[in-house]
C-alpha cells in the first residue's frame, strides 16, 4: 500500500538539497526586489518634497541673500524648512514653536500614502512582501527625518532628534498603514451597527470642519483689506510674498479648528490672558505679530453670535434625521445608542485635532494660543446629542412623504 505525503505524521517532506537551496535563493531574491522597491519609493517621496520645499525657498535665499555662502544658506534654510513640512517644532534659542502649519504635512502624508497603496498592490500576491516594502518604506523615510534633524544645526535654528522621531512615526505610520489597509483585505468583520456609528461620526466631525473653513473663509473676505495691510507691513517682496502664502496656508487647518471651538462656544486663547469666545464682547487688546492669517480673528462679539452654537445642534438635528431613516427597523433604546455613540466619535475626532492647534509660537505673548481639547470636545458632544437624540428616537414614518396611491384600469378583455 503507498503512502501518500499528507498520511506522514510530519505532513509533506521539504524539498533537500538542490531544490531546498533553489527555493532559498529565489525567497532571498523576492525579498531583495521588494526591499529595493521599498527604498526606492521612500527615496522618490523624499525628493519630491524637498524639490517642493526648494522651489518656495530658493527666491526668498536668492533675493534676500548677501552672503557669499548662498549655496550653504540654501541647504539650510530648505532642510530646516523640509522638517517644518514634516511637523517637526523648530526650536530658535531657547524657545520652541509647536504650533505649526499642518496643512503643510498633507503633502509627505499624502506621499507617502500612494507609495505604500502603490507597494501593496505591486506585491498583493503575498503580503510578506508586502510588509518588507512598506517597512523600508517607512524606515527610509524616517532615517531621514531623524538624520536631518540631529547633523543640521545652526545658531539660528535647531530640531529636536527625538521629537522628530515621534512625529514622524505618527505622521509616516499613519500614511503607511492606510495605504496598506487601502489595498489589503482586513480579516478582521466589523458589525454594521458599530460600522454606522464610525462613519457617521466621521461624516459629522467632517461636517463641522467644513463649517469652520467657511467661517474662516467669510471672515477672510470681510477682513480683506486688514490682511492686505499685514502684507504691506511686512514687506516681504515677490519672493517672501509666496513663502508667506504658503506658510499661511499650512496654517488653515489650524484656523479650522479654532473656528469650530468659537462656534461651539469653548473659544480659543492668544497668549496667557486673552480670550476670543462668542460670548465676550469685546477682545482684550493684544500685540500680535504682522501675520496674514491673524487678520481673522474676531475682535467683537454681538448678540448674534450667542446663537452660533445652534449651528452644531442643527447639525445634529441632521445626523438625527439620518439615524431615524436608516435604522428604523431598530428599537428606541438602540438608536438612542447610535446617537450618542456618533457624538462621541465626532468629539474625540474634534479634540484630536484641536489637539494639533494647541501650542506656542516661542513669544512671551503668543504661548497657550488655541482651544481647550478637553472643553471643546464635551461641548461638540453636548450640542450633537442634544440635537440628535429628540430626532433618533422619532419614527422614520414622520420623515417620508407620502405618496398617494394611483390606480390604473386595466382590461379584462384580450386583444
């Protein structure tokens, strides 16, 4: 009787000597191509953000420049201004900024983001592969990061290796993992009900920063004149002028977030003892330096802007409506879960990222600058259920339109 491979207490036999070092040598070889191709694409998001970080500086060290070292002041200033597009917190003399343009880092995000989803679907037939590109990925990337900031160093300006190392984790961990994930199958079901409650908090948290960008922008109109007067005082000619427009657009989503705190009533601070809130009428006064974006600040409050916490509510009222619709066939009991359950994932979102507008900007006057996380995330939790909870529980039936019945004649002789 013949005995099969399977029947072998041991299973199948590995293959010896010329095969087992054939199928060694072609395992080291797959890995190599996928290691190279990981260093590769860690390499091409790293040019392509220096080359973009080189082209906004190298007016400003062109014009501005007399030094003989242009060459020198050139690599510098593109290497300090590299990591400040990559959130790491410069540090002039002893005080550190932490409050930084993070509009800028969607760019490397970004990056880094298509190079992993590009590395996953490239080697999706086996997802060893997969994790050796996108580690050397990760890891190229990031000996970067640290190596600039720890060898660069001038009496001007100075990086923390350490801190650096932190952030890029957080920034080039996340990019890589959703650009895994993006191709990658998750083995791992997740229910419906828990499914809903996380995308409609997205949608929500989402919602409310959209509401704050056009705050900010209504503001920037109004203010036009104030911002143009900022650019004035400054100076800055052609080539300062786009360096300023850039760094003021890596701070919007700053602006952002401080627009969704003012709405929710928890306002924001600028410096140790100011206070902008929609219920404080009028700002103390402040010295502020001559930055654009500053310009939209609200320096009054009316009466008016007492209601402006009825925006997040009526948003609610809307994720309300949302809940009652779609998850009719459920008990009261289980949508009044749902409600509660996406303000919660809406507020940890918002304090999150209120979390990245809290900071310094090194000056005695301009430390402590941004919201209360932990306020602000309560008060977006409060207002959202307050405004879904009363709608949730309501039938689905009180929200459709009924439609009227028509009734068609229909013959009942045969052609």
């Amino acid at each position: 009787m013949e005995t099969l491979d399977s029947d072998v207490p041991g299973g199948p036999e590995k293959p010896a000597g010329p095969q087992r070092r054939k199928h060694r040598t072609s395992t080291a070889r797959t890995d190599f191509q996928a290691a190279a191709w990981g260093i590769l694409f860690g390499l091409r998001s790293l040019v392509v953000t220096v080359v973009i970080t080189a082209i906004v500086v190298m007016p400003v060290i062109l014009v501005d420049s007399a030094s003989e070292f242009e060459a020198r002041a050139l690599f510098e200033s593109t290497t300090w201004s590299w990591l400040l597009m990559n959130g790491s917190a410069p540090r002039l003399g002893a005080a550190t900024f932490t409050l930084l343009p993070w509009g800028l880092v969607v760019i490397p995000w970004i990056l880094n983001f298509f190079a992993a989803r590009a590395l996953a679907r490239r080697f999706s037939h086996e997802k060893r592969l997969i994790a050796v590109s996108t580690s050397l990925l990760f890891i190229t990337y990031l000996a970067a990061e640290v190596c600039a900031a720890a060898f660069v160093d001038s009496i001007n300006v100075s990086y923390s290796a350490w801190a650096t190392f932190g952030v890029a984790i957080l920034v080039n961990g996340t990019a890589v993992v959703a650009g895994v994930l993006s191709i990658a199958h998750s083995p791992i079901r997740i229910p419906e009900l828990l499914r809903f409650i996380v995308v409609r908090g997205v949608a929500a948290a989402l919602a409310l920063l959209g509401i704050g960008a056009l705050l900010v922008a209504l503001l920037l109109v109004a203010n036009f004149s104030d911002v143009l007067f900022l650019y004035n005082q400054l100076d800055p000619g052609y080539s300062g002028f786009l360096a300023i427009t850039v760094l003021s657009l890596g701070y919007l989503p700053v602006l952002f977030a401080w627009a969704v705190a003012y709405l929710a009533g928890a306002g924001f601070t600028i410096g140790p003892d100011v206070m902008i809130s929609p219920f404080i009428p009028v700002t103390a006064p402040t010295q502020l330096p001559p930055f654009p974006p500053l310009a939209v600040l609200p320096e009054t409050a009316g009466a008016v802007s007492w209601l402006l916490p009825m925006v997040i509510i009526c948003v609610g009222i809307a994720w309300g409506v949302g809940v009652s619709l779609h998850m009719s066939r459920e008990t009261v009991l289980i949508r009044l879960v749902i409600a509660v359950g996406i303000g919660v994932v809406a507020a940890i979102i918002i304090m999150g990222l209120s979390l990245l507008a809290v900071g310094n900007l090194g000056d005695v006057r301009l430390v402590n600058l941004g919201p209360d996380p932990t306020l602000l995330g309560s008060l977006v939790w409060l207002l959202l259920t307050v405004g879904m909870i009363p709608v949730a529980v309501v039938p689905a039936r009180f929200f459709t339109r009924k439609r009227p019945v028509s009734i068609s004649v229909v013959s009942g002789v045969p052609e």
